[in-house]
C-alpha cells in the first residue's frame, strides 16, 4: 500500500503561515535584486517565484525524509469535461466579479489599500512580458501545485471531508492574497477550483483553469486601463445583472451535478472491474 503524503488544518496553516513569511522577506530580496542591477522586467517574476521555490523544496525534503509520495496527477480530462468546466468557470468569473464589487473601495484603510493595489498594477503593466508571464503562466502552476496538489490533496488523503478540505484550502488561498477583494475572489475561485480537483485529480486541470481566470482578469483590467472611456462607465451599462446571475447558478449548478454523475459512474466502474 502506497503511503501518500497528508497534512491536516493546523499543518496546512503552519505551512501558509511560512510561504507569508517568505513573502515579506520578499522585499529583502527586491532590494538586493535591485542593489546588483538586476532589470526591473526580471524582479517581479523571481521575486513571485522563490517563495514558492523554497517551499516545494522543504515539502519534497520532508516528504522523502518520510518516505511519502506527493501524488500529483498530470492526466488530462476528456474533451467534453473542459467544455464543461471551462464554460462553469466564466459563469463563476462572473459570479466572483460581482461579489468581489461589493467589498467598499473606499474609506481611511480600505481606500488607501485598493489605491496602492492600482498603482502597483499600473506599475507592474510597464512590463507587460514578464508581468503577464508571471500573472498568467508561473502563478497558476506554483499556485496550484501548493494549494490544490498539496494542500487540498493532502487534506483529502487524509481523509477530511472534501466539502471543509476545499473551503478550508481556498479560503488559505485567498488569505496569502493579503487584501480583501482577492480574499474574497481567492475563496470563490479557489473552492470552484477545488471541486474541480476533487472531481478530476488532475493538477492539469486546475492550472488550466487558473490560467483562464487569470488571463481574463488581466487582460479585462490592461483594457480599462489604457481604455479610460466615460462609454465605459457602470451607469452606461444596461444590463440586468440579477438575470444574468441567475442564469449563471443555473449553469453552474447543472454542471455540477453533470461532474458528479460522471465521477460516480467512473467509480462503479473501478468497482466493476
């Protein structure tokens, strides 16, 4: 019998805990890339990147230190599973736009916060290569690989109930977003994710799903930004957005239930043979 690798909720936290850790050591390390002349263009995506780097490295040396197999399933999903899942994914896209709205943008603490987020972006986006390459390619792997593959994965493997160890895994995944509306955004994204994880296990999927969310919040802001159009404005926009909320439960719902009708079928047949 293989002996997989488990973690539980204070473990997982523990392990978060460290990754936040690293990340305000990040700015140590900013420093010194940039004290040795490092291009501006390669500091986020290394900077983004160590964290994560050291920690799959302690993960992998604990594990191996324990003899413990880190089961990431690279397998891809059936054709018609990603149009599926694809098409739950924008509905929740906009389910989490419309959520995440609703955190206040303004006031003393919360005003200063989103302002600073819009200038780091603004910032970052001068570097379009290296920021969308990180944002789009590097941050749904390492992302993945550590919330989905290791944390939700071991938390099922040690058999928690996949209801508490998706919700418990994404709201860690938002919470190391370290603002409110990518807390929120993290939890709803990052639970959708996670059934999709428990339907699939494959990590393939996950990250393929990251990828989209990611690029469709990217590309939709690089647009508003270099688009400062008044036609854009929310009170130009006629749209019933409770009807197109609904619409999206509905699809989402449906598709749910599809994916778990697959996954029992898939499982009686495991039985059968």
């Amino acid at each position: 019998m293989k002996n997989y690798f488990k973690i539980n909720y204070i473990e997982s936290i523990l392990l978060i805990v460290g990754f936040i850790v690293l990340n305000f050591l990040n700015i140590v390390l900013r420093k010194l890339l940039i004290s040795i002349h490092l291009p501006e263009s390669m500091i986020f995506s290394i900077s983004y990147t160590l964290p994560f780097i050291f920690l799959f490295f302690f993960i992998s040396h604990q594990a191996q230190k324990k003899n413990l197999i880190i089961d990431l399933s690279t397998k891809f999903s059936p054709w018609y599973i990603y149009f599926v899942i694809f098409f739950m994914m924008f509905c929740m896209i906009i389910i989490n736009e419309y959520i995440s709205s609703l955190v206040p943008k303004e006031g003393p603490i919360l005003g200063n916060m989103y302002k600073e987020i819009e200038e780091f972006l603004k910032e970052e986006v001068k570097n379009p290569i290296p920021f969308f390459s990180t944002t789009i390619l590097l941050a749904p792997i390492c992302e993945e690989v550590l919330f989905r593959g290791i944390i939700l994965n071991g938390m099922l493997k040690n058999k928690i109930h996949p209801i508490k160890a998706i919700l418990f895994s994404s709201f860690l995944f938002g919470l190391t977003h370290m603002n409110p509306w990518q807390l929120v955004g993290g939890m709803i994204i990052g639970s959708f994710i996670g059934f999709i994880y428990f339907i699939t296990s494959s990590i393939i999927d996950c990250i393929l799903l990251h990828v989209f969310n990611n690029a469709f919040a990217i590309f939709t802001m690089f647009f508003f930004i270099k688009n400062e159009d008044p036609l854009l404005s929310k009170k130009e926009v006629n749209i019933n957005i409770g009807f197109i909320l609904i619409i999206a439960f509905i699809i989402i719902i449906s598709g749910s239930i599809f994916l778990l009708k697959k996954k029992k079928e898939k499982i009686q047949n495991k039985i059968q043979f």
